[in-house]
C-alpha cells in the first residue's frame, strides 16, 4: 500500500467508544475523508450478530475482503464518523482499501438507508446524553 491516504483505505486506529466516553479501543477503519488536520472515518466491525436489529440495519456488509487486510467477515458502520489525526494517517502505512464494487455499493447503501442512520445516530445521542448524568 501507499504510505499517502487515500479515501477507502483501511487502517487500524484508537477509535473513542460512543456510549463510553474516554474509553478508547482499537479497531480497523475506512478513510472516507482527509482533513488538514483530522480526517473522518467509519469503524470497521466484524461483531454483527450480537448487535441490535437497528444497528444491524445500518451496518454495511463487506463484499470483498480481498485487499482489506481484513481477515473475517467485517461490516462498515456507517452511522457515525470519527476524527482521526490526518497527521497519524500520514506516520502509518493503510492495511488495505476498499474495493471498486464495495465503494459503489457503501455508496449506494448510504443514500438508501438515510432514515435508519439518523434514527440510530438520535439513539446513541440520547444514550450518550443519559452515560453523562
């Protein structure tokens, strides 16, 4: 791989728990977006089954993983983006990318499943809102 970051590539990065804040965890993510200073990407999961119904709604299943760096079957959430240090992108070298039929496809299962991501994102917010009190 390309030591520069490119949109679709997979790296694994400290990722911030949404409903734990301050507790962070490793995980595989995709670049959607590179920022001068943070860039935005989506977690990458292979836990599905023991998700709730919504969340599985929301979770894009991975068609290829030839090329990922992905070794078992993983998922793209897709409905929150975090910030990483477009800096920490640029020190450490992608696992993989995304292929040209999933990058379609996440695209399209985006545009489509619009509803049921902002449903889940109002979900976490109001759970992440009660962790707080």
């Amino acid at each position: 791989m390309t030591s520069h970051p490119r949109p679709y590539d997979l790296y694994f990065v400290e990722l911030e728990f949404e409903d734990a804040p301050g507790i962070f965890a490793k995980h595989p993510a995709l670049l959607i977006k590179i920022g001068n200073d943070y860039s935005k990407v989506f977690k990458i999961s292979s836990q599905y089954n023991n998700k709730p119904q919504e969340i599985q709604k929301i979770y894009y299943p991975i068609k290829q993983l030839d090329g990922t760096g992905l070794w078992k079957k993983s998922y793209v959430d897709t409905h929150h983006f975090y910030k990483v240090s477009s800096s920490f992108l640029f020190k450490n070298k992608a696992i993989g990318k995304l292929s040209d039929i999933d990058k379609h496809y996440l695209s399209e299962f985006v545009n489509t499943h619009k509803k049921e991501i902002q449903k889940v994102q109002e979900m976490v917010k109001k759970q992440r809102t009660k962790n707080e009190r």
